[in-house]
C-alpha cells in the first residue's frame, strides 16, 4: 500500500505553489526538503510539483529527474513520469540509477505498451542487478501480466464503455455508483476541509444522488454529510430498509485515515437515519467497501467487505459476515479462495447469479487494479477470472456494479478517457470517473419449444432454467410464452443449467447447458431445442370373441405400470350402450388395459408407449376380444401387503376322482395380475400359482 489505504481516492489537491519568479525566492534546498517530506507522507502531487521547482534552479540534477519520475509515477502521471525517465535515461549518470529501467518498463505497462514493457523488465531482470529480491519478484509478475496482456487486449469482449458525463461525474474523483430503483448512489471527492491544517487542503467524499438521468447529482441530504470525515460507498439490504456506508476519519496532521463500516435505517421518504458503528470493524484497520448479498436457500444476507487488518494474505483482503439484524453481525470469515499476497478490493456480490465482482492487483491484470468475478457454487468459490478489456485497462479499475433493472454494469477508472472530465493534455493525471457497460459476463441462452411430431412450433408453453449445484437444482426463472416457442435467458460461465419445457397435454423436453468449460468464455450465445410430444390418445374397442360382433357394456380399466412392476389404477369406464373406450396416456409410460363383463372371459392388453411404433403419433387403437362363456376370474396378490403380484403364472387343473388333477391350461401375466379362464358347469377346477421367489400360496 502506497498510501490511503488503498480507498481507491485519488487526491486532487490545487496548486498552491508561488509563481515562477517567486519561486526562486526560496533556496532550492527547501523545494527539495519540502518534496522530500511529502513523497515520504504519501503525497506523490505535491512531491512531483515540488521536484519541478527544484529542477528550475538545476535541470541538470538526475537524481531529482528520477525522484520527480517516480513521485509522477505513484500519482498515476504517467506521461510525466515517462519524459523524466527518458531525461536520466539519455544522461551519462543513467547506471547510478539500478530500478530505471524496472521503472520505465512499469510506466511502460500501465501506458499499455505491453511487448515493450515485457522486453524491458526481461532485460532489468537479465542484469543481475544487486537490488532487494522483493523487486525482482515484482519485475517478474509484471513481466508476465505484460506478456499476458499484450495476447489479451487483441482479444476484447465485444461492448461499449460509456462516460457517465457532467451529470454525475466532476474534476474530481467519483466512484461507488450504486442504483437503488432508479436513482443513482455514488461518491465523489468533490469537497475539501474549509478549515485544515494540512495544506494542500484536504479532500472530502460526500455521497451524491441522481434521481433520474436528466438531472445533476446533489448531495445526499443527511447529517452524516455534514462532518469534517470521508462519506463513501453505498449498498442496501434487500428490502431497503437499512443502508451501509463507510465513514473514514483522518488522522491529525496527516492525509492518511482510516474507515469503518457503519449502517443507518432508511425510513419511508428515503431518510437515513444516525448512523451506527459496526462490530466488524477493527481497532487499528482499516474496514471499507460494503457490499450486501443474499444466500436465496436460507434468505440470509451477507456483508462482503475489504480491509488491511492483521492476519490476511496480503494489503487488503475481502471478507465477508452474516447480517443478524439490529446492527448484529456474525463471524468474519476471510475469503481465502479470493485474496491474494496483493491488494483485494470493492466486492460486490450480484444475487440473482450469486457472483462476487471485486478489483486486484494481485493477479494478472492489464495494469493497476484490474476487475475479476468469481461464481459462488454453493460450498466456495470458483477460480476468478478477468472481465477482459474494454472493462479493464491499464489503468486503475474498480467499483463494478450491476443491478437486475439496469441492462448496463457500472464501475469507475482513471482511464485517460477522452471524456473524462478531468483529463486533458495538460493534466495527465487525477481521478476516478464513472462509467456505463454492457453485461459482458453473461451468456444468451435461447430456448426454442417445438411439437416433436411434425416439428412445428410450439406456443402456450414454459420453459424453466435451474442451476446444478452440488447441492440440488435451483430454479432461476421460468417463463410462459402464449404466442411464440421461443425464451430467452441469461445464464453465467463456469455454471450448470438444465431447462425444462413444458405444456398441458405433452411430454416434457429437458436439456443440460455446461457452462464449466473455458473455452465457452468467447461464447456469447447459445441455442437449445426442446421437442415436446403430445399425450397419447388410446381408443379400446371390446368385441365378442366367438363372432367378433361389437360388444357394449363393459368395464375397461386403465393401470399404470411403475418401473418396479406395481399397478396404479388410472381410469375405469364402463359403456352401456357402444363398446368404445378414450383415454388418456402419457408418454415414456408403461400401461395395462384390462376388459371384463360377466359371462365373459377378460381379456387385456400391455402398451409401452417408449416402443418406436408410437413416436410418431398421436392416437393409438387396442382391440380386445371377450369369449362368451362361464368365466372364472382369478388374482394374484401378495399376501403380506395385499398388493397386486405382477410376473405370475396361473395354472388351472381339472379335476377328478379317478384321475385327479389334470393341467388344461395355464396363463403367464408379465403386466398385470389378472387371469381369465373358460370353464364348464358340472366340473370341479384347481387353482395354482407360482412365481419367482414365492412360494405356495404365493408367500414371498
């Protein structure tokens, strides 16, 4: 951390330095001095503007060239920075200088001359120079993000960065933004102490709001607006009914501060109220950046924050607490999975995707802080990745927003944006500006519902999206289409979908969508089909077996048979007067129909609608024929449950006392647990059952 804490302000202090001819007045000793103390306070303006008045007494000291370049540097005036190094580059006192060309090649980086940065710090490295190995550790990953870089900012995702324009943004440093319905929340440093102590004076964040587009941002009329503190950062619980907000204090005599988290309730005309000190706060850190999300499993809500305190990986490191209500907080659990050695910063956690937005720069980035997202999967985090360019530059990048009634994502850089405000050709160097983009980590998915008989399109349908967690399926939309078969969604990289279509009187269609694999980051659409069927019709027709004459009056019934071959009675119909039955099937379903009316043998039939003959069609015809006659009706049932017993074979033996039992005939009923036979008045008749696993009488 260089200096502030890493809060992301960029200080723009006014010049108050004498006119030239009165510049000189001073020894030049005391410009040095006075640079000196300000680039060891962290004030890299003032010390870059107090080496140019130095180097007007004596442009030919190097070492004030390089100090002047590296205070440049540290404030983000790059091109400044660039011209002092090139001044001791080009002199013959260039090797008492060992980090110019570590220097140089870091300028190089973040201009986004990647190649020659790579080159640069490939040949500081090659040197064998004697300096710390924390430099050369450094010079290595920032020869490797070049190299990194200068592949990737050939290959930008394909949207548009827009300034948000004078409305929002100032000459000085806006950043936060953060929609509440249509009103704009952010931040800006707009403002300075009026009374300080410390010159140049100091700057102060207030929170600013825009009602609408068409209006200039105010200043958001609360009392915790009004104090001598920084005011930043904004972020609302899910109902609107409490806000969160960074208060920072500075600290006597000096630029830096530290912040603290605190909460206030916002009462129906949109009032905050006191605000209120949170217990995740600590005594010597700093604690920033609020972010409010929501576990839609438990309806818990969670703070994500950043803070430097004792124990992390790195500067500032992401964290995260429950909300108990009342102010209440659970335990701070680092988000391990996320930070690195380097600085982690402005989380915020979309809900409705459940993905965490934060800054970095801790991993390869494209220069300065650069914005990455990481997917919550339900048990941890998925490895970030980078937003890519045009989110990302070279320069500083942090703050990304984005909200379910807004189509764009917002976030705030210092980029040198031709529409910043503060930017020109003489300024090359200030603020943080806030900017508009598209939605450029998520996918389109297009759904198409279609009747799998003739392929026509199918309207008056839905169509479901769930997430595949480790933990189950999670619904994330669903939509009814009354006039089209098409449904749009917006799905996550890195995630499992599965979508099921759906319509009264069809099958259901369903389709996975695997979202893990890297190489569909380019993918920015795509298309899945779903092919519903239409429910079967089943049209039964019961005849006299003996003259196939129609044959009125009987009783159809409809079984379901389950995969584990139990029998669930769907429907029954009797005919009085014809002898055709309708019904209803569904298909990927197993059914048994079963005839019976008394003088009658039953008869009965199996459908398995999976069979290929059925796949293209709608209707399907059974005939069932009945012999007239005496007809003995037998069941077989377990007997420990009394539930039907599929897959038995019935024998029926005729009986006499001379010759005992003789087999007339026997029946085998895979389906179903009805028998039917023919018998004859006069004769006596013995009943047997069998069955796999069973014994007489039918025991298991």
């Amino acid at each position: 951390m260089r200096n502030m804490k890493h809060f992301h302000i960029i200080q723009l202090f006014g010049l108050l330095l004498l006119p030239y001819d009165k510049c000189l007045a001073q020894p030049m000793s005391e410009w040095i001095n006075a640079a000196d103390k300000a680039f060891e306070k962290g004030d890299y303006y003032s010390a870059k503007e107090y080496y140019n008045v130095a180097l007007k007494y004596d442009s030919t000291r190097m070492d004030l060239w390089y100090k002047m370049g590296e205070s440049a540097q540290f404030h983000t005036a790059f091109n400044v920075a660039q011209q002092a190094y090139e001044k001791v580059s080009s002199s013959s006192m260039r090797d008492s200088f060992p980090l110019l060309d570590f220097r140089k090649a870091q300028v190089l980086q973040h201009k986004g001359h990647y190649r020659a940065a790579a080159s640069l710090f490939q040949e500081f490295l090659s040197k064998d120079l004697a300096v710390a190995s924390e430099i050369l550790d450094e010079a290595e990953r920032n020869r490797i993000n070049s190299e990194w870089a200068s592949d990737m900012v050939n290959r930008p995702v394909e949207t548009t960065v827009r300034h948000l324009g004078q409305q929002v943004n100032s000459p000085y440093s806006d950043f936060a933004p953060y929609y509440k319905n249509d009103t704009l929340y952010f931040s800006s440093l707009r403002y300075q102490i009026k009374k300080d102590t410390v010159l140049p004076r100091r700057s102060l964040s207030r929170i600013l709001l825009q009602p609408s587009q068409d209006v200039d941002a105010s200043k958001l009329d609360s009392k915790i607006n009004e104090d001598n503190n920084i005011v930043a950062h904004t972020a609302f619980d899910h109902k609107g009914e409490t806000v969160y907000f960074t208060l920072c204090d500075y600290k006597k005599g000096s630029i830096e501060f530290k912040c603290d988290i605190y909460c206030a309730a916002v009462d129906s005309k949109g009032q905050w109220g006191a605000p209120k000190r949170l217990p995740v706060n600590d005594a010597v850190a700093t604690t920033t950046h609020p972010s409010i999300g929501r576990d839609p499993f438990t309806g818990h809500e969670y703070l994500y924050f950043s803070s430097d305190r004792s124990g992390g990986k790195g500067g500032m490191d992401l964290y995260k607490t429950q909300l108990l209500g009342a102010g209440l907080c659970g335990a701070v659990e680092p988000l391990d999975e996320l930070n690195t050695e380097g600085n982690d910063i402005s989380p915020f956690f979309y809900s409705p995707t459940q993905v965490l937005y934060f800054s970095t720069d801790g991993r390869l980035t494209f220069g300065g802080y650069d914005i990455y997202r990481s997917n919550f999967n339900g048990r941890g985090w998925d490895r970030p990745t980078n937003m890519g360019s045009p989110v990302n530059s070279s320069y500083n990048d942090m703050d990304y927003s984005r909200f379910t009634q807004k189509k764009l994502a917002y976030f705030a850089s210092n980029r040198p944006d031709s529409l910043a405000i503060f930017w020109d050709d003489t300024k090359d160097a200030c603020c943080n500006d806030i900017y508009s983009v598209g939605i450029t980590d998520e996918i389109e998915l297009l759904v198409l519902n279609f009747n799998a008989l003739d392929q026509s399109e199918l309207p008056l349908s839905s169509v479901a999206l769930y997430e595949l967690r480790p933990e189950g399926k999670v619904l994330i939309d669903s939509v009814y289409n009354p006039r089209t078969n098409d449904f749009n969604f917006l799905i996550v990289p890195g995630k499992k979908y599965e979508v099921v279509g759906t319509r009264p009187g069809f099958t259901t269609d369903r389709d996975t969508v695997d979202l893990s694999s890297e190489e569909l980051v380019v993918t920015k659409k795509i298309e899945r089909k779903l092919y519903l069927s239409p429910d079967l019709e089943l049209d039964v027709f019961t005849f006299n077996k003996r003259d196939r004459s129609e044959l009125e009056g009987t009783t159809v019934y409809l079984y379901e048979i389950t995969p584990d071959g139990k029998m669930i009675l769907m429907d029954s119909i009797i005919n009085p007067l014809a002898n055709d039955y309708h019904f209803k099937l569904k298909r990927g379903k197993q059914y048994q129909v079963f005839a019976r009316k008394d003088g009658f043998v039953p008869d009965m039939t199996y459908i398995d609608t999976n069979a290929p003959e059925f796949a293209t069609v709608n209707k399907i015809r059974k005939d069932l024929y009945l012999e007239p006659g005496l007809a003995l009706e037998v069941y077989t049932w377990r007997m420990l449950d009394s539930t039907a017993l599929t897959r038995s074979t019935v024998y029926l033996y005729e009986y006499t006392d001379l010759e005992g039992e003789t087999l007339i005939d026997s029946t085998t009923n895979l389906y179903g647990n009805q028998f039917g036979f023919l018998v004859e008045k006069g004769k006596r008749y013995v009943i047997r059952g069998e069955r796999d696993g069973y014994s007489l009488p039918l025991l298991p």
